[in-house]
C-alpha cells in the first residue's frame, strides 16, 4: 500500500499531534522489496535473508533451491552478480545469468558448494533487480569425520628413502593435521646410529618398539650419529584411515665423519714367542676424520717398540682412511705365560686425543739343550784338544 504525503501527515496529527514545523518534518514509506526468497533453507533475520546449509561432513557438495519471487507491481530482470569463489549460483529456467520475472512470478535458483576440508564458509550473493541491489547471505560450516595427516618429509610431500652422506644437518619431519579430529602419530623402533629429536628434547638408539606418541602439530629433528656407515629404518604409524599414512617406513643412510681426525685401532693378532725370540705384529689404524691423523708417541711398555708413527689419511667416499703400526716385540724380560700390554699414540688435534693399542702374546721358556752342561764342557775340552794335535803335527 502507498501512502501519500498528505495522507502521513493527517495520521502524524492523529496518534502524535500537530508538527510544529510541518513543512520540515515529514516521514517518508519505504518502498517495498520486489524481491522475495524461498526455500527449505531461508531464514529471516532482522538484517535480511540467510542461506544456511548448517554443519556438514566433509568433503562433500551441498546443493540448496531457493524460489526467487518478483512481489513488485511491475516486471523486473534479476541478474546474479558473480558469487563468492567457493559458492557456484545459477538459474535452473533459463540459461545465463539473468531471470526475467513479471509480477507475481518466481523462479529456481540453485546454489552448490563444494567442499573439502574444515571451514567456514560466510559471504553474499548480490542480484541486481531493476535499479536495486538484493543481497542473500549464505552460511555453511564444514567438518571432517576422521584426521588428516599433512607429513612434510624434508621438504617432500612423500616418504622416500634419505641418505644423509657425510653431512650432519637434521633430518626433518614436519606432521600436521588438517582437521578438527586429533591425529595421534607414534614412532618405533629407533636405530643406534640414530637421535631423535622434539621441541629440544632428546633421545638416542637403540629402542625397539614403541618410544614416542604425541598428537599433531609438531616437527621432529632426526640427526646420525656414531662413525661409519649406516643404514635403517623407522617406524611411524598414525590413526589416518587412510592405508598408505597409517604404516609408514622411514629408510636411512648415513656415512658419519668427524671434522677432525677421529682414529680407530684394530688390534694386531695374538701370537705366541719363546723368551729369546722376537716377533713383528701389525695393527689397523682407521680415520674417521676429514682431514689426515699424524701419530706419534705417547707410551711404549719396555717388550714392545716402533719405528715410526703413521700419517693416517683422511676418510674419503664413505671408507675411512688406514695405515699399518708394525710392533716389534721382544720378550726377553718377561716371564714365561700370557702377557697384555698396550701402547698408546698421541692424536695431533684429534678427538680423542690418544688412542690405545692393545697387544697380546704368549711367551715360552727358551728352549732348553739336550745335552747337560758338564758334557757340554768336556766336549769343548776335546775339541780343543784335536785342534791343537793338528796343529803339532803340521808343524816341521
């Protein structure tokens, strides 16, 4: 219904008395929405109509009808402004993006969102009716059923097997959840050679089964450690229903070098001697370092010596670098059984800073005449005797 100004006014002076400046005050009507919305999801607010999809699973597609009715006196064209980059409108009566509507008529609109992970959704779907804008407001809160794990492996989005080489920056694994739903992850079977590492706690190999759970957000720093070559695996099993997440085997390898000389000792063969007798063993220096070990010197037990202290090279494509100590032994001073010694080399700059030699042998008595002294002695005395008869007889 239209009102006219007149009209205002007389029912002004009916409930609110005279105005005391008419010709200044006066109120004005609304005009009337030519634009009404239905459906089995519309609902009316002080503020205007809303689309509510409510909360759904995800992921999923929503699709709601809404009846766009034209209550103005006069037709109009209803033209969809472009929807929001989530939400996909369009007229089920004609094609394109327009409706033409007299009075009284309505027509189908379908609105479908599709959806794929957790969210709220909130934004407006302008239609331009004549020389007006009408907004209807949708609404729609997505939800996961189950966790989602997001694992960053170092900076791969697939677990693939790692080779640290020589270098000692961590390993990285980055887990996160893309849900609501708690995605509990538990790791096992930690090898020696490894450290795991969260939030700047620690803990070294070897353990079998089961030592970490914890539920995502969080990053774990893998590191080697213990010289050598390496290789294994770590477990990792997570409550995503997906099969390929829920069993998931980490492959490592590592070649740990120090930056230093770093040498090991291979112990020369045990071997058995008599007391007046001298032997020459062999022990393996290894380097696990980067750079060549000099050796010198450091003690050397009186049965045992050395010529000269190696320059034990640097490790190189993963094997370490090695010389030969040659020991000499002579057990002249020791009594007869099973002897122990070590001799210990100085480092120049390694870690550590000497390294023993363990050196093991068994010494016999010296191995005893057949004939006693006093025949011995009488023996000599007749060789001496002959000797001299010889040389009588030569005589002229």
């Amino acid at each position: 219904m239209t009102l006219s100004r007149d009209s205002i006014l007389a029912l002004q002076r009916h409930f609110l008395g005279a105005l005391s400046v008419p010709s200044r005050m006066w109120l004005e009507p609304l005009p009337s929405q030519p634009l009404v919305f239905a459906g089995d999801a519309i609902r009316s607010r002080a503020d205007g109509c809303v689309l509510d999809f409510g909360s759904v699973s995800s992921p999923g597609e929503e699709r709601r009808l809404v009846r766009v009715c034209n209550r103005g006196a006069e037709g109009v064209d209803v033209r969809l402004d472009e929807p929001p980059e989530w939400l996909m409108a369009r007229w089920l009566e004609s094609d394109g993006d327009t409706a033409s509507l007299v009075s009284g008529e309505s027509a189908t609109l379908e609105l479908i969102l599709p959806h794929d992970a957790e969210r709220e959704f909130r934004g407006a779907l302008r239609l331009h009716a004549g020389d007006r804008i009408e907004e209807l407001r949708v609404c729609m809160i997505a939800r996961r059923t189950h966790p989602i794990a997001q694992f960053d492996f170092n900076g791969s989005p697939v677990a693939k097997a790692f080779d640290f080489g020589t270098d000692d920056r961590p390993y990285t694994l980055t887990v996160a959840n893309a849900t609501s739903i708690p995605l509990v992850v538990m790791f096992s079977d930690l090898p020696g050679w490894l450290t795991f590492e969260v939030e700047g706690r620690g803990r070294s190999g070897p353990i079998e089964g089961p030592f970490f759970e914890r539920a995502a957000p969080f990053a774990v720093q893998i590191r080697p450690q213990n010289l050598g070559v390496h290789r294994g695996a770590l477990r990792v099993n997570t409550n995503d229903p997906r099969p390929e997440l829920q069993n998931l085997e980490l492959q490592f390898a590592a070649c740990v070098v120090a930056s230093t000389p770093c040498v090991r000792v291979t112990r020369p063969d045990r071997v058995r001697l008599r007391a007046d007798q001298k032997v020459t063993v062999a022990a393996q220096l290894e380097n696990w370092g980067r750079v060549p070990a000099q050796t010198s010197k450091e003690s050397v037990p009186r049965a045992l010596s050395i010529r000269q202290a190696p320059i034990v090279p640097a490790a190189h494509d993963g094997q370490p670098g090695t010389a030969m100590l040659s020991i000499r032994i002579a057990p002249t001073n020791l009594a007869p059984g099973t002897h122990a010694l070590t001799l210990a080399l100085r480092i120049d700059g390694g870690d550590p800073a000497t390294v023993d030699v363990p050196v093991q042998f068994d010494v016999d008595p010296p191995r005893r005449s057949l004939l006693r002294p006093e025949t011995i002695a009488v023996l000599l005395a007749l060789l001496f005797l002959a000797l001299l008869f010889v040389i009588v007889r030569g005589m002229p």
